[in-house]
C-alpha cells in the first residue's frame, strides 16, 4: 500500500480512483463497511481504492482544545487500512486553511484535482467544507456535474447501537475493553514509549514497563487489564507477549501520577527502555484499589496474574 503525507506526494499521474472519505479513527466495524465498498467498487471498475484520512483531528483545529481521545495513532490507522486491501492512504494534514474551504473548493481541490475520483464512498452522516456546511446530499450534486458518483453508506449498527468513534471511546473510557474490542473488531490499542519508572515493580517481583502515551491517546479507565504488550509494532521485528497492564496512581503508595505500566507475564529479561511498544486491551480484570500494605498488594498482584494468564489462555 502506498502512504501519501499530504496532497503534494500524490503522483500527478494519478489515475482516476474510488475515494472513500473520513476521519476513520480506530477503524472500527462501521468504517470497515465503507472502506469495503470502496474497496469492491475499486475491483469492480478497475480502479486504484484511495482512503482520505485527516491529522490532526479536524476538531483540534475547528475547536481549539476539543481534541477527542484517540483510537488510533496514524501509523496503526494506515496499517489497519491497508489490511482492508485499500491501494493508497493519503494523510491529509488538517488545516485551518483547509478547513475555509467551501464544499465546492474542497470537491475541486481534494477529490478532482488529485484523485481524479470516479467515484466517493462516505458515511451517511459525512459532513465536509467551511463550518461542515457540505452534506452528503450536496456531495451527490457536485459529483454529479463533476461526473463521479457517490455512495453514502448507513451507519452499521451492534449490540449497544449504532458503531462510532464516540461510543467506542466511551467504552474505553469506562474501561469496557471487551464491549470496545467487539465494535472495532480487534483490541484497543494504546501505544507509547517506554521509560523510566519507580521501580517499584522489580522490588515486588513484578517489573513493568511504564509507557509515556502517544499524545490524546484513548487510554482505558483506571484498573487491572489483560492485555498483550506488542514490541516494534507494525515492523518485520513485531514481537507480542502475554501481560497484566495497571492503570492508575498506585494510591497504596501515595502517588498521584496516573501511569499505565504493563507486566510481561513470566519475563523479567526484557530490555524495552525507550522502545516503542503497543499494548492490545483483552479484559479487564478490576478497578483500582487501595491496599492495606505490601503483603496484600502483592498478593492481589498474584491473583491479577493468575486470571490474566487465564483470561489469554482462554482466547478471549
């Protein structure tokens, strides 16, 4: 899959292409449908399938401050994209000069002039140009003078209703990891980097790798997770391994710091300083508790680790 930065590193020679359009946060079940379709219309017409995908998101620039947690970093969102067979993912940077654009500047600028589009593929509830003005209506008027058609796709539904990216992180955010884990159609994934901690973890028989989070990162609620710890995510050199992930303030020794720390079940030979590594959110297996000393903390430790060997064992 090619991965263009901006609209200056799509080829001029672009051919005529099917575009599907979005945010695609997390890429969850919803927007596989629609990156499907684009997909299938690609192969159906013989044409290159182009994903237009926006960073930072749109509503750090259109509302300073607003910037919603985040279900997936741009790399992981490519990669994901790719494994839905897409031939090309531009990354569009979002701007404020981007975001004045009319909807008619936007369809001229974007869509025709680079991709050439034969054909859009939208969720029903897309919304684009100066102050969203554009709806998906407008869009089918403007493709059709610019001879490309559209297709809005309905909002595919689950369980708890309709997916979004809204509803999935408010599942994080409640640390429902398991109710996230069925929308988007795999783990949660929070990715940083891994530092320097307390080392409070070795004295207990417990290292842990202590992450410094990718910025807005959608990091689940407070608690004890059964997780995978991935190192060199998205590389030839991918590695995972089975771990019990704390989130927290470790309130039984009086910290405030809310850190996310994950044990590498079984290992304690792992150089991961100032690796960037991946963490996957299988269950969660508590909430946060404060202990009355260090005999009853690392006992519950034991307990945490015995269900998240369970829990991995299961294939949940």
């Amino acid at each position: 899959m090619q991965r263009w930065q901006g609209l200056e590193d799509v080829p001029l020679d672009q051919p005529r292409s099917v575009v599907a359009l979005g945010i695609f946060d997390g890429v969850h079940r919803g927007h596989r449908a629609i990156v499907g379709k684009a997909v299938e219309h690609a192969h159906a017409v013989g044409a290159p399938s182009v994903v237009i995908t926006f960073d930072p998101h749109p509503s750090d620039v259109v509302r300073p401050g607003t910037h919603p947690a985040l279900l997936s970093t741009i790399d992981q969102r490519c990669h994901l994209l790719a494994e839905l067979g897409v031939d090309a993912v531009c990354v569009l940077p979002f701007t404020r000069s981007l975001a004045s654009l009319t909807p008619q500047a936007f369809v001229d600028q974007v869509i025709i002039e680079r991709f050439h589009a034969l054909a859009v593929v939208v969720g029903a509830n897309f919304r684009f140009g100066h102050r969203a003005a554009g709806d998906t209506e407008l869009l089918e008027e403007l493709g059709a003078l610019a001879d490309f058609v559209v297709d809005a796709e309905p909002l595919v539904a689950g369980v708890g209703g309709a997916w979004s990216s809204t509803y999935i992180r408010g599942l994080v955010g409640a640390g429902d990891v398991a109710s996230a884990r069925a929308s988007l159609g795999r783990s949660h994934r929070v990715e940083g980097t891994v530092v320097h901690g307390d080392a409070r973890g070795r004295e207990l028989g417990y290292p842990t790798a202590n992450l410094t989070t990718t910025p807005h990162s959608a990091v689940p609620a407070d608690g004890v997770y059964a997780a995978s710890l991935i190192v060199a995510p998205y590389t030839a050199h991918e590695t995972s391994y089975p771990a019990a992930v704390s989130i927290g303030t470790n309130p039984t020794f009086g910290s405030r710091e809310r850190r996310v720390e994950a044990y590498v079940l079984d290992r304690d030979d792992l150089a991961l300083y100032g690796a960037h590594v991946a963490i996957d959110f299988v269950a969660r297996i508590r909430g946060q508790a404060t202990f009355d000393g260090i005999d009853a903390l690392v006992a519950r430790m034991a307990i945490d680790v015995e269900e998240t060997r369970g829990i991995l064992a299961s294939g949940i």
